[in-house]
C-alpha cells in the first residue's frame, strides 16, 4: 500500500486538466516546476499493479497501467503524472495511468491512497 498527503499545490497546477493530467511532485521539486505541481509528502512504496486501485479523497480509479519508472520516481522524488485517460500502454515511464473518468478536486490535506 502507498498512501501520501498533498501538502500545497502550484498556482498553475491545473493546467494539465485539458490533457486529463494530475502531476505529483515531492517538497523537493525543482522551483521552476512547483508552481505546475500538486506537492506531496514523499513516502515508500514497494509495488504498484494493475489489480490495485487509486483513491484520491475515498474516490476510487481503476489502474490502467504502470509505467517502468512510477516506483522508483515516487521513492525517490515523489514525482510521478496521473493520467486519466484509460490508456493500456505506458507511453511516458513516470506516468500512472487511470480509467477514463473526470479528474478529481485535490486540494491541500487530500489523501492519495493506491492498495
């Protein structure tokens, strides 16, 4: 299981909504990319798969698929983008891919859960 908090959010952060597209960075993103980010506290994570499912707040997604570089970027940045757009091929290795549903409000102390 991985479980996070969003501590702040960038003035800018939704403006992947068009391309369906969430992106998690840890309290050590770069400057010029925090004002683009959700910033989350960086915590673990040993697997993520197919057969779990992400919950933004209690709300439920279905994984699509996991790009090669999800977990290691998670440990190791916190830095990963949510995509909710159903795809069954990871075309970007640090994305996280979700059902095709409408995104979700995140807003600071929304929990982000994957089990």
């Amino acid at each position: 299981m991985y479980q996070t908090v969003v501590k702040s959010i960038g003035k800018d952060a939704t403006a992947f909504n068009a391309e369906k597209m969430v992106i998690l960075f840890g309290e050590n993103a770069p400057q010029e990319l925090v004002d683009y980010c959700y910033i989350i506290e960086v915590n673990n994570v040993d697997t993520i798969t197919e057969e779990q499912r992400l919950y933004i707040d209690g709300e439920s997604y279905e994984i699509t698929k996991v790009g090669n570089s999800v977990i290691k970027n998670l440990n190791d940045l916190g830095h990963i983008t949510l995509k909710f757009d159903g795809s069954t091929e990871a075309e970007q290795s640090g994305t996280l891919y979700l059902e095709d549903k409408a995104l979700p409000t995140i807003t600071v102390g929304s929990s982000i859960i994957i089990r």
